[in-house]
C-alpha cells in the first residue's frame, strides 16, 4: 500500500467545506460552528426566501417557472449542506473503516491497482465538475451587467429573479448589491455542492473497487496448486487449509463491505431521494424555459440556461452511475467463486463455499429510501422519463392558458362588433 492516498479525492471537498464553516467533525468549536451557521443562514436560507417571495409576487408562467429551477436549485444546496453539518462524524467513520477494509485487501496477491485506478476516477470527475460550474457560475455572474450596458435604464435585470429589500429594479445601488450578493452565493455553493455531491459519488466507486479487488483475491486462492507439483499427502492438508482461510479471509472482508455500505445508505439515503425528486423538477423546468427563449434574441440567458441544465443532470447520474458499478462488481463476487478449482478442495472448503455462494445470491445493491429506489442507471432513466412528463404537463398548461387568452380576445371582438352593429 506505498505511495497510496485513497483520500486523495476527498482532500478538496474537505478544505471547501471547512473553509466556510460546513464541517463539523469532533475538533470543529463553537464559534466555528456558529461560523458555518450564520454563513449558511445568510448565504443559502436567505435567498431562498428571497425566491419563494418573487414567486408569489411575479405572474405568468414563464417567470414562476424560471424561479422554481433556481430556488429549488439553492433549496437542494442548502438541505445538502445540513446534512454534511450533522453527519460529518458518521463521514470520518466510514473512512476509517475503509482504511481497515483497505489493509486487509492489501498483500502480496494484490497491488491494490483497480483501487488506485477508482481513486485516481473520482479525482478527475471531481475537477471536470466542478470547472464545469464554475464555467457556468461565471458566465452567468455576467449576464445582468451584460444587460445592463445594453440599457442603462430600468427596470434592472438580475440574473435570478428575486425579491430583496433594496429596489433593485429601480435602484442602481440596489441592483450592484444583489447582483453581488447572487454572484457570491453561487460561486460559495458552487464549490461546497460539488464537493457534498463528490460524497457519495467516492464512497460508491470506491466500494466497487473494492469488490472487484476482492474477486481478483478470490480468483487467486487455487492457482498456486497450478504451479506445485503432487507432493506428499500433508503437504496437500496445508494447501488445503491454506486456500480454506483464504476464503474465510475474503468473506471476512465482503462481509466488512456490506457493512460500510449499510452506513454509507444510511447517511445519504434521504439525499439522493430528495436530488431525485428535485432533479425532477429541475430538469423539466429548465426544458421548458429553454422552450419558450429564443437564443437570437437572449443569446446570453439561453446559452446559461443550457449550460446551467448540464451539471443539474451531473448531479444525480453520477451517483445512479457508480452506484449501479456497486451492483455489477457484486454480482460477479459468486461467478469468480464459482469457477475457482475448488473440485480438488476438501470438505470444509465445500461446505464453507456452499454457505457463501448461498448467502451472495442476492447482489449487493445501493438503495435509498429502506430499499424503495435502486441506485443505478435504471432508476436515471426513470428520473429523465418522469421530467420529461412533467415538461409534457407544463407544455400543456402553456398551451390551455394561451388557447384560453385567444378565445377570450376573439370573443371581446364579437362582443364589440355587436355593440357596434346595435
């Protein structure tokens, strides 16, 4: 295990969260505590507020649709971050058990090689997201001063419609402070998101690696006999107890994985439901503000709002992704077992294999909600279908409304024309 830094992916989510107080592991104080909070409070559950306030106050379908993907947006960023403040213990823990999994995997059958490929993936997924964000952020953080030296004059544009106390629309002292203040809350939640979603996204990678770790020691505890000869009768008890706790050792260490991922459920299980359900929403709402601009006449807007959807899907692929990876490395774990030589083996090797290929029959699979919704490729799938029904509703709504608007003009007109007529 030289020169192996499993944490390496970690290392960054860890300094952003702690840079602005959301990690609260055992040596985090009270005043950094309440650091974290006032941060959260000022940054996350005011502009959210600010959103839901804009909602209520704006009308036509369009713009209440445009809030909804941004509020919904910061209001996901901000439950996120409540549940790192309080599992932040739990996280130190399963790293801790992770290294223990890690130092048993580790020996002279293995150089750990997939484990340092999983953690080198989730390295670069990490980088390639988060630039990704900060690509769009930026872009956007833009926009209203592009806006605004279009026409001076107001009413001003913000890039998220919101409510704030200073007259934005009117004001040029109030549109610098809120733009401002949105630039800054996305570029902080920017980071602390990807790093919240790089979690789940480590855990799961580096659970299948594990696996697939597990079953290349698997695939090895008989092809020593391949290269010793017949030898004498007690040399072969010693192989055979050998390969015997070998195979205790691996199901030791599988039954230490099932374990890990149990926690790891646990702590994100109602996360990944809500980034479902949320991604639902988000998803179709961004699909239908794309389907009402026009990139000839908001060129800047669209270009952010197609950019913007791209990380919204990130964000919930990559864990039905790698979770889905979990799946597909425990299934193999019976297959290798099976076809190992263990025709040669003794009693006790058969039997304790009987008892294994038994109790692996059901593959281990990464679930939220006790068990109700696989994490894997599938359950994306579903999520996309369900958007796009949800946009097909929205198109429908847009249709009724307008359908309506023209029946009552033409309606108006006949009314006049008779009035005329009389």
């Amino acid at each position: 295990m030289e020169n192996f830094d499993f944490l390496l992916p970690l290392k960054v989510p860890f300094q952003l969260l702690k840079i602005f107080g959301f990690w609260f592991d055992e040596n985090a104080s009270k005043s950094y505590k309440m650091y974290g909070i006032l941060l959260h409070v000022i940054l996350a559950d005011l502009f959210v507020i600010g959103q839901f306030v804009e909602f209520f106050r704006v009308d036509g379908l369009f713009v209440k649709t445009l809030i909804i993907a941004v509020s919904f947006t910061f209001l996901g960023a901000s439950i996120k971050t409540k549940n790192v403040m309080i599992v932040s213990k739990k996280i130190v823990e399963i790293i801790a058990d992770l290294k223990e999994i890690i130092a048993l995997l580790d020996s002279n059958v293995s150089d750990l090689r997939i484990l340092k490929g999983k953690s080198r993936q989730v390295t670069k997924f990490f980088w390639v997201y988060w630039i990704m964000c900060l690509i769009v952020i930026s872009w956007g953080s833009f926009i209203p001063w592009i806006n605004y030296f279009q026409n001076p004059e107001p009413p001003y544009k913000l890039l998220y419609p919101t409510w704030s106390p200073f007259n934005h629309e009117q004001n040029i002292f109030g549109f610098v402070i809120v733009s401002f203040y949105e630039s800054l809350t996305s570029g902080v939640f920017c980071g602390v998101v990807v790093a919240e979603d790089i979690f789940p996204v480590y855990f799961f990678n580096i659970i299948s690696g594990m696996l697939q770790e597990l079953n290349e020691r698997i695939s090895y505890i008989t092809k020593k006999r391949e290269n010793s000869g017949n030898g004498e009768s007690t040399g072969k008890r010693t192989k055979h107890d050998e390969h015997f706790m070998e195979l205790l050792r691996c199901v030791e260490i599988h039954h230490r994985i099932k374990k890990v991922i149990q926690k790891v459920e646990n702590i994100f299980s109602a996360m990944i439901v809500i980034q479902g359900i949320m991604s639902v929403i988000l998803i179709c709402t961004i699909a239908f503000t794309l389907s009402k601009m026009s990139i000839m006449s908001e060129p800047s807007l669209f270009i952010f709002m197609f950019t913007y959807m791209v990380p919204m899907i990130l964000e919930i692929f990559l864990p039905c992704y790698f979770g889905n990876e979990v799946s597909l490395a425990s299934q193999k774990f019976s297959t290798t077992l099976f076809h190992i030589d263990w025709i040669e083996e003794d009693k006790n090797f058969k039997s304790a294999m009987k008892m294994v290929l038994e109790n692996t029959k059901t593959p281990i699979k990464i679930a939220a909600a006790q068990g109700v919704f696989p994490v894997n490729l599938w359950t994306f799938l579903r999520i996309i279908n369900s958007a796009f029904s949800v946009y097909a509703v929205l198109q429908s709504m847009k249709g009724i409304s307008t359908t309506t608007a023209s029946h009552s003009i033409h309606q108006n007109m006949r009314n006049s024309e008779s009035l005329k007529f009389q």
